[in-house]
C-alpha cells in the first residue's frame, strides 16, 4: 500500500550534484506533472498551509470559481502521485500534504551553494568583479 | 532581457507556509511544466552537474538515443523557461544553469519542518506525543 512511495523515498539527488538516471527522471517527471498545474498547485498550498496541517473540502472549493467536480478531479490527481492523502470524517473529506513526497521535489531543485550565487560563468565574473 | 526572470525571484514561499497566489501559481506551473519530462530533467541534471557548471551540447547528446533535433527541442523548451542559458563559441554551444530559477521551484517544496516529521494529523500526534 505504502511501497511505492517509501521504496522512493531516497530519491534523487539535487540537479546540479549528479545526473539523474533514466528511472529516476521518469519517476520525478510524474510528480512533476502532478504540480504543474496552476489549480493543483494552489490547492497543494491552501491544504499545506491550512491550520492544523489538514484542510476539509469544504476550505478548499470556496478559494476557485470551478465545479466541485473539478477540484474533485485535481485532487485526485495529487492523491494519484503520493502528494496528498485523505480521509472522509463525517460529511467531509479532509486532506493533507505528504510532507516527505513534497520534500523530494525540493530536494530535486536545492542548490548546492547559495542560490543566485552564480547564475552562468559570464554573470560570475560580473558578480564576484 | 533580465526582467521577466528577476522581476519573480521573490516568488514564491514554500506551499507548507502560505497559499499561493493565482498569477504566482501560474507562473510556477510554467516553470515546472518545463521540467516536468524525463529528458529535460535528465538534460538540465546533465548541465548543472558537469564539471564547470556548464556543458557543450556535445557533452549532452551521446546520454540520450534521441536525434540531435529533438534534444535540441528540449534545451529549448528549458531555455524559453528561463532555467539555463547558453553561448556558441566556435563550433559548439555551451549551456549552464540558471540557479536562481531553479531554486525557485526548490524553495517553493521546501517543507518548513524535518522532511517526514508530519504525514498527516495522525502521526503529528504520534510525534508530539
């Protein structure tokens, strides 16, 4: 039930560390896919950063001019590729991030050194002048 | 030249701290639709790693069985995204990282506490037992 995330979970190294192998690439560029969506991309916020750690459905539908079905639909998505979790109380769903599957991304993009530090061998002459 | 990549570095807090705006969500889901394939994220792990912080487009093609064009396609789509830049001298082209940008889409899945502290309201209160 949990395998596929946890077997996962030491992946990947930053970007600019090592180059990423082919599975590697194909398992990050799913997630990806998952977040490159403006909508999902809010909700992935309104539920991270919702009081508690959790937000019902019923936070969620009130931030977006769309159908319920809709949100219903990008948050399926997000539960699809390991980002989000759910669980019905009651009337209501609630969700919540999967903090370690979030963190994954960001480890992906993290630099190695101090962001902006350099930005391409001709601006690093210009910058460190 | 620079303004549309400098005028959002600010952008964005992690998705564990605040909600994101509409033009801000757009605007990220821009930028990870760009690395959201397997080739393109393998290119720019390719790129950001090589000794020197930038590779020759010669350094890139024998990693893939794909035809020059198409990896020239993709360098494309991560250069119109604002996530490397490259210069021609002499026979080859050179591509580098952009790190400002890609440490948007880090910070943006930055989890705010130890990555896996909380995946869900039940084991926070595991943990804080």
């Amino acid at each position: 039930m949990f395998a596929v995330t946890d077997a996962t979970i030491t992946c990947c190294a930053p970007i600019a560390r090592e180059p990423l192998s082919e599975s590697d690439a194909v398992e990050m560029a799913a997630l990806l896919k998952a977040v490159a969506d403006p909508v999902r991309l809010r909700l992935l916020s309104l539920i991270g950063s919702h009081a508690g750690g959790e937000a019902c459905v019923c936070d969620l539908t009130d931030a977006f001019d769309l159908t319920a079905p809709t949100i219903s639909h990008h948050l399926k998505v997000l539960r699809t590729a390991g980002l989000i979790d759910s669980e019905r109380r009651g009337t209501w769903v609630y969700y919540w991030i999967i903090p370690s599957v979030v963190a994954k991304l960001g480890a992906l993009f993290t630099p190695l050194s101090e962001p902006g530090a350099a930005s391409g061998p001709v601006d690093v002459e210009l910058v460190t002048a």
